[in-house]
C-alpha cells in the first residue's frame, strides 16, 4: 500500500444496493473526474446476497476497485477495509444507496486546505430524513453536542472527507457497524482537529434502509458515552453528581424539619461521595494516559 501526497481515494461500502450502486458509481466517477485531481473509486461489497455483486462486475471505469469481505462484517469494517486498502492521504466517504449528492463532493474539495476533516452536514433544504428517524437524530445530535461542549451540526453523516491519519490515529476505536461515523465526528472534535462543517442535501434512498430505529438508536447513545468516557469522563460524572447531592440536601432538609436522619438521605451522601470519586478517578487516568 502506497501513500501519495495528492489525490483522495473514495470508499463505497455496498450491502444489497442492486439498482443504485451502478448509477452511483458511475456519477461519482464523473464528477471525480472533472475535477482534475487524482483519485481512486473502492467500493467494498459486504458479502451481499442480492444483485450488487453482479452489478459491480459490470463496473469498469478506471482508477475503480472492488473489494469483497467473504462475510457481512458491517459499515464500519467495510469502511476500514477500503482505508487499509487507500492509496491516497485523504480520503472519502459515501453510500452507495443514491441519498448522498455525489455532485457536492467539489464543494467538500474546497475545505480541505487548513481542515483535517470536512463533514457534508444534512443541513440544506433537501431533507429525506424519514419521520422516524427525526427525534432520535435531533436528540443524539444534542446529546452529543452537550458531552463534547460543542455544537454539532450531524453527528453521524455519511459523507465526508477526511486525512486518513485521523482514521490511523482512532483505528482501534472504530466499531463493526453504522457508528463509525459517528465515533470519527467525536474522536476528531476531542482530539482537537480541524473541522469544517458544509451543508448538503439528503436524497431519498433507492431501496431499504439496513439501519434498526431501536436498536442502532440505542448503540449511536452507548458509543456517545463510551468515546466522551475516554476523552472527558467529568462531562458525564459531573451533573450525575450534582444531582444525586441535590436529592441529598433536599432529602437533609425534610430530616431536619422532622429531627430524623434516616437511610435515605446517608444512602444519597454516600452515592454522591462515590461518583465523584469515580468521576475524579477517571479523569486522572484519562490525564495519566494523554
């Protein structure tokens, strides 16, 4: 694997997108080209069982690879299959499903002097984000801004452009599935790199969505958590225990009016003194290993 200063290699994780792959494919290679800058197209075909995989076979446009896991690994391994196999120190990312607007990537291209990252943000007026989907996103959006005390925009976009030395720095951190992204926005924002946000449309998909409302809602907010642990762990300790001091003093007070210590109220002290001390234990260690 060779690296080059110049260029960007393109990573297409594909899982059963019979009917878009091509089409997508074939518009990014267009624009790549136009731009005029060297480039390489890897698409990583993740074991699936429908069309896609004759598909692709019809694919043949230069500077275009496809890749094939032997078994369904997930977005985000599929995605670290294509990185280990990039030749260029940039690279990008999109789907290949059609609701990313290939056509934007040119605008991505003009950030990248003076950023290490730019994040196509789905902030522009073109929204196919399912109903659904809607109030989990809002919220983990939020969440996240408040763990990182920053405002983010889209916590979890598909499309983006990044130095692969962000990616080589954070690899162990990076899950099997849909939270890679996720886990690349908050590693790179603690880390302090350089960040663009550029707004894009989101297209409807052709096809159905692989993602589980319940289920990929729940791991998003675990990996939120664990990752703000690693890099700021006072910013979950820390209200946690003020809270649990607030019930303490509230809980003292009616045992005064009353000349009554009971259990309640020492259960409380003690639980504040213990997630504090667990609070300050893991910002020493996050310190120690800095």
């Amino acid at each position: 694997m060779t690296d080059k200063k110049e260029g960007i290699s393109i990573i297409v994780p594909c899982y059963n997108e019979a009917g878009s792959i091509v089409s997508t494919i074939t518009d990014l290679h267009r624009v790549l080209s136009d731009d005029k800058r060297d480039f390489e197209i890897i698409i990583v075909n993740d074991a699936s069982n429908d069309l896609s995989g004759v598909e692709l076979q019809e694919i043949q446009l230069p500077h275009t690879r496809v890749l094939t896991n032997d078994f369904n690994r997930g977005y985000g391994a599929s995605l670290k299959v294509g990185i280990e196999h990039s030749r260029y120190l940039w690279i990008g990312i999109t789907d290949a499903d059609g609701t990313y607007p290939v056509a934007s990537f040119p605008e991505l291209f003009a950030h990248m002097d003076g950023h290490d990252m730019v994040v196509g943000t789905r902030t522009a007026k073109k929204r196919a984000i399912p109903l659904l989907r809607r109030p989990a996103k809002w919220f983990l959006n939020r969440f996240a801004s408040y763990l990182v005390n920053r405002k983010i925009s889209d916590v979890n976009s598909g499309m983006r452009i990044f130095k692969k030395e962000i990616a080589l720095k954070y690899w162990k951190l990076f899950p099997e599935g849909f939270s890679f992204t996720t886990t690349l926005t908050l590693s790179s924002i603690m880390g302090h790199h350089r960040i663009k946000n550029h707004p894009i449309d989101y297209l409807k998909r052709k096809g159905r969505s692989k993602i589980h409302p319940l289920k990929d809602t729940y791991n998003f907010f675990m990996l939120i958590m664990r990752i703000t642990m690693l890099f700021n762990p006072l910013r979950i300790f820390m209200p946690v225990f003020f809270f649990t001091s607030f019930l303490t003093l509230v809980s003292l007070g009616r045992d005064i009016y009353f000349i009554n210590l009971t259990d309640t109220t020492v259960m409380l002290f003690i639980f504040s003194l213990i997630i504090l001390m667990m609070g300050l234990l893991a910002d020493l260690i996050n310190k120690a290993l800095k």
